[in-house]
C-alpha cells in the first residue's frame, strides 16, 4: 500500500541560532526519516566573505534540509542560493521573521516584512537563479500591526515574485523594546490568521510555526493549514520527533529506542574525531533532552555536561552515563557500541 502523498513541509524542525548545527540536523534525523531539517541562519555577507566549508557543509543522510539564508539585496541572495544550491541543499529560505537587534542592523529578518517589494525583488532573484524551492519565513505582522491585511497582502505580493511556500510564526515581532526570547512568549499567538492564509491562497503552501509542543496540537493544525513547524520543544524534548514518521507520515511502526538512538550518536561522535579532529562535547549538547522524563535522566545528562570528562572517549562518556541512568549492573558493554544504523541504512561501526 503506498504512502499518502504528503506535502514535503508536512512537519519542520525550526532553524535555531546556535542549535541547529549539523551534528544537531544528524541527531535530528536519527529520530525521523521525514521530517525536513533547516540550518542555522547564515547570512549572506558570510557566504560572500567567510568559509564556505564552515558554513555550508552537511551530512548526505540529513536529507532533506533547507539553507536559511539572511540578507535583503537581491544580487548577494542570488549567490548565496547558488551556492546553496550548488552545495546540495533541497532548499533556499530566506528569514523574514528574527527580530533580533542584531539582524535589523544588517537589514534583514522581520524588519524586512515592511518591505514586501524588497523582499519580492529578492525572493525573484533567487528563483531566477536556482531549480529548488525558495521559501520564506516570517511573522504575521511587526510591531503594533495586528490587522490580517498586513500579512496578507504580504503573502500575496512575494508569491507573485515565485515564492509557493510560506512558513508562518502565529506572532508579530515587535523590533523595539522586547528581546527576541520575549519576542517568542509576550506577542500572543493567533493560529486563526495563519488558517485563513490557506484559505485565501490554497495554491500555496502554507506552514505554521510558534507555540507548538504536543502532537495533538500538530494534528488540530493540520486540519487547516499545509504543514507545522515546531522549535524550542523539538530541542529540548527530541523524542517527540520520533514518533512523527508513524504518526504523520504513514510510515510502519518504529522500534527505535533512546538506547540505540544514543549509541549511534556515540559512534557518530568517534567518526567525527577521525574524519574532522571534532570533539565530543559540542555534538553532545544536542542530544541532553534525549531522555526527557525518564528516571535518571538528570544523572545522565550531567555525565555528558561534565567539562571534567572532556578528555575520555567518548565510549567511555557513554559508559558512564548510562551507568548514571541505570547503574552499573544495567549498562551497555562498551564493546557493543557503534554497531547502529544510521539514517541512510549504513551500519556505523
């Protein structure tokens, strides 16, 4: 029986500042084959100027995954999607939702929602120059605009320049006065404005983004709109993700554990070290809300945040850990370690 033909935008794990890295994206995928992944924003003056290798490199098996990009001049955005493209990506989206004062001074991000012409002129270029999709993200208005127009109007002049899919976080960003963490909790959330995008432009593509926890909530949304997007609750409790194959894609039943997920992260880890001299610890950070709710679970994590453990393998990290979560009688022999699937079907040893 084949699988419901599901929007590619179905469900979304949000770019995050400093969290969605590649060795979070890789971790991310080990829960959910489906579900499509996003970097961290990176800008266009980087692109331009900094290392591409750095800024631009991921893993075949994070698939698919989408480059954020942020700037405003359309010219530097065509290049950053060119490369983009040229690196692989099955995406291009361009931020138009971080309110950060940092941004703004860079002339992008939610403070370029008062310029749907500029953001039009940028979008259009990109298209002109690549075959994926160029998407956008941003809020459903700025500052004290709260009337539905705003937004809408917005949608519908940067679809018209070749943008068809549109990723709404349900609140304004205010650009003065509150920061960006207050950004995402004071701006109340109104889902009934993104529902009514989809309903005024239904040959688009329409996800929605703020304030998403639960897969109940997922599936309320998903009755009105094409896609959700959900991030802070993704990071911080990533075991959610692995039940949303199952439960929204259609897929078989999964017997996927936290034990094997770990493991695999730990023999990613030793490759990590060999292919790219990369210590364990900032690839472990990624995975502390792994055994969220589960007895021990702030023994573990302490063991894999102990700076005094850097040195170890990490094998030995993992050893101890579990030993942490279990006790000692309970863990996982060492020597077993490595021998786990990795999202592609590869066996990482």
């Amino acid at each position: 029986m084949s699988r419901p033909d599901f929007s590619p935008w179905r469900l979304n794990v949000a770019p995050m500042l400093d969290w969605t890295d590649r060795h979070c994206r890789y971790f991310h995928r080990l829960l959910s084959n489906h579900t499509r992944l996003y970097t961290e924003m990176v800008t266009t003056g980087a692109l331009r100027h900094g290392d591409l290798r750095r800024h631009l490199r991921f893993h075949e098996e994070e698939h698919p995954v989408a480059l954020q990009l942020g700037g405003s001049e359309p010219e530097d955005l065509a290049f950053a999607a060119k490369l983009g493209q040229e690196w692989g990506y099955d995406e291009i989206n361009l931020n138009c939702g971080c309110p950060s004062e940092r941004v703004q001074r860079g002339a992008f991000g939610a403070c370029l929602m008062a310029e749907p012409a500029l953001v039009a002129d940028g979008v259009k270029a990109m298209v002109d120059v690549v075959d994926i999709p160029v998407t956008v993200k941003h809020r459903i208005g700025i500052d004290r605009i709260e009337s539905y127009g705003f937004v809408r109007d917005f949608v519908g002049q940067v679809s018209e320049a070749g943008c068809r899919v549109f990723i709404v976080h349900a609140r304004n960003a205010w650009l003065q006065g509150l920061s960006p963490k207050e950004n995402r909790e004071i701006p109340p959330l109104r889902y009934e404005m993104v529902y009514q995008l989809k309903r005024d432009f239904p040959q688009l593509t329409i996800c929605l983004n703020g304030g998403v926890t639960s897969n109940e909530q997922i599936a309320t949304h998903l009755q009105h709109v094409d896609g959700v997007m959900v991030g802070r609750e993704a990071y911080h409790n990533p075991w959610l993700l692995a039940g949303w194959d199952e439960t929204f894609f259609g897929e078989a039943s999964s017997t996927l554990t936290p034990d094997a997920v770990e493991a695999a992260m730990v023999a990613y880890m030793a490759r990590e070290a060999v292919d790219d001299d990369c210590p364990w610890y900032p690839i472990a950070r990624h995975m502390l809300g792994l055994r969220h709710g589960q007895r021990g679970a702030r023994k573990w994590r302490q063991v894999w945040s102990d700076h005094h453990l850097k040195p170890l393998p990490p094998a030995e990290v993992h050893q101890k850990a579990l030993e942490g979560l279990r006790g000692a009688s309970e863990s996982l022999n060492v020597d077993q370690i490595g021998h786990f699937p990795t999202p592609d079907g590869r066996t990482m040893l």
